[in-house]
C-alpha cells in the first residue's frame, strides 16, 4: 500500500458482506478537513444499510457517521482548526466523509475540538448521538420538538418545573437526552432502563428512572401529575411509541428515532416527529451549527458527559461483528467503538 492509500471497510455492492481494501486518501476541499481517524463509533442504522441496502446508492460503498483523530489538513478558509488538532466530528454517508476508514474527510462545520479530559474513544460516541437528541429537542420543524434550545437566549433552565420523559435512556441518543434536558431545566426528568442503569442516567441528570418492564403511564403518574409535553422515544418499538402517546398531554410532542407505527389520528392535538439526527439535512443545520460551535464548552465543562465505551479488536475487521451485536440487540448502556489504525 503507497503512502497515498490508506485502508477502509467497504460494502462492495447492496447487501454485500463487509471487506477491508485498500483506497485512495481524499484531499479537503474548501471548508473541509481531512483526519486521521483514530476512533469509530458504531450506530444502529448501519447494520442496517448494509442488511437492507437503503441510504446508499453507488457501491462501492463507505459508511458510518461518528468518529475522532487528528487533523492532518485543512481545505481553504477554514481558520478554525489546524493540522495536529485532537477533533470529533460528524461524517455522512459518502465514501470520503464515512467514518469506516483510516483517513476520513470532514466538514468544518460540524467537527469540534476534543478537551484534554476526553479520548479519542469517549469523543466518537458523541456525533450522532449528540446531534439526535439536540434535533429531536429543538428543531422546529418536521424533526424536533421545537423546544427552546439551551444556546438560544433565555433558553438556559426554560422549563423548569415541566416533566420529560425519555424511552431508553441508557442508549446513544437517551443518555444525551437527558443531559440536555437537564441543561434546559426539565424537572423532574424521567428515563425508562433496565434497573442496572438506574445509577449511571442519574448521575447523568435523570431524576427518577423507571424499569422499562414495568408499565410506563403508571408509573410516571406517580412521578408526576403535572402534564408531559415531550416524550422523546429512542427505542422505537410499537410498544414503547403506544407507550410514549399515551403519557403525552394533549398539544404535545412525541419524538421517535424510529419510524412511527401510530398512524395519522393520533388524536388531542399531539404531534409525532421521526427525528433525523444529521446536520447535513437543510432543515437541521441551524440546529447543528449551534450544537458543534459549542461542543467542546459543554464537554469541557462536564455539561455533557460521553457514553460509556467498549472498544472492539481488530481495527475495521472488528467492525461487522460489533455491529452483528448491535443487531442482535446485544449491547446495553456502552457505545461500541473500532480503533482504525489498529487493521491489520
């Protein structure tokens, strides 16, 4: 392999099984940095583009959205960064800006700078996650709750005294939830998990977390008589959306990361979003911009706290196994993460 070519996990055509070769590195473009990509978060949605052959087009095809290096250039008019910076950053799925591989394009926009505190494992948990719970929360729009965001003037502890409630709180998207939640003042903030995760999403902000075996309306009807106007559903099942629109008031908001199974007359007013957590999206960016412009500050701060991780073996060999486990629903509470530069 030239020193021009690095190596990626590619799905050589739809469907296709995972295969490690060998590519050309990309050159930024304006705007653009590339990174030495050191860390890989894994999400969901890709085992399931390359299962079911949806979102890509043109094979041979790169994905992943989540990862963390080192700056290795930056394309014109970016001031922002420089080679040998420590950044996280949100990819899309297009060969030189996925995250499957050794060397990855990124747009300036939407990368941050890592605190000293944080490894490059902690920072590719954040991206997706982050930016799914901050669209779901305060996009206006087809996507969002349309909620206040904690940037935005006056914003900061809005709605204190008002109820949320997050379905799966122990995964990507829920443990940010909460922690933004709690940056906008929600009290009392209620997560469902299994019982093993009780203590971590407290210490993330939850105030009262409910077994997720347990049924869900009556207990948050203990918790609180006040009226819950956003239900954020990270799980997605028929049961937990049946479960989500039945505790939202009347004119309030249910948000999915999954596509709704309650039909169009749901009935009192209540509104149902299917989030989209990419900042690429136009109506997204605003959202975006504002999340990554202060990523680093909040991270920094201790405001928001990275997922747990488990890193895989392997570097990107390791990749389909780990997402193999996240089909099978075998992972709980941690944020599964590929070392790049560890292929051999």
């Amino acid at each position: 392999m030239s020193s021009a070519e690095q190596k990626a996990l590619f799905i050589p055509a739809k469907q296709g099984d995972f295969v490690v070769r060998a590519t050309s590195i990309p050159t930024p473009g304006p705007g653009e940095l590339l990174v030495k990509v050191h860390a890989i978060g894994l999400n969901p949605l890709e085992w399931k583009i390359q299962k079911y052959g949806f979102a890509v087009e043109t094979y041979p095809a790169i994905i992943g959205t989540d990862f963390s290096g080192v700056v290795e250039s930056v394309g014109e008019g970016v001031t922002s960064f420089q080679k040998g910076d420590k950044v996280l950053c949100g990819g899309r799925w297009e060969n030189k800006y996925a995250s499957f591989q050794q060397f990855a394009l990124a747009a300036a926009d939407f990368a941050a700078q890592i605190p000293s505190s944080i490894s490059f494992e902690q920072a590719a948990a954040i991206p997706t996650g982050v930016a799914t719970a901050a669209i779901g929360l305060y996009q206006n729009g087809t996507f969002g709750a349309g909620l206040t965001a904690p940037w935005e003037q006056d914003g900061k502890g809005k709605y204190e005294g008002k109820p949320l409630l997050i379905l799966g709180g122990a995964g990507s998207v829920g443990s940010y939830a909460i922690q933004l939640a709690k940056l906008s003042g929600f009290s009392p903030i209620i997560a469902t998990a299994s019982a093993h995760n009780s203590t971590y999403l407290q210490s993330l902000g939850a105030t009262h977390v409910i077994d997720r075996s347990l049924d869900t309306a009556a207990e948050v009807a203990k918790i609180t008589s006040a009226p819950v106007e956003v239900v954020f559903d990270t799980v997605g099942s028929a049961q937990t959306q049946q479960a989500a629109l039945s505790v939202v008031a009347a004119g309030g908001a249910v948000i999915l990361t999954a596509q709704s199974t309650l039909g169009d007359a749901v009935g009192e007013g209540k509104k149902v979003r299917t989030t989209f957590g990419s900042p690429y999206v136009p109506p997204n960016r605003d959202v975006g911009l504002a999340l990554y412009s202060r990523v680093a500050e909040y991270l920094q701060s201790g405001a928001i706290q990275p997922n747990k991780t488990e890193v895989l073996p392997n570097g990107l060999d390791g990749i389909a196994a780990g997402l193999d486990r996240l089909r099978e629903g075998k992972v709980s509470g941690v944020k599964l993460i590929a070392r790049p530069q560890e292929t051999a």
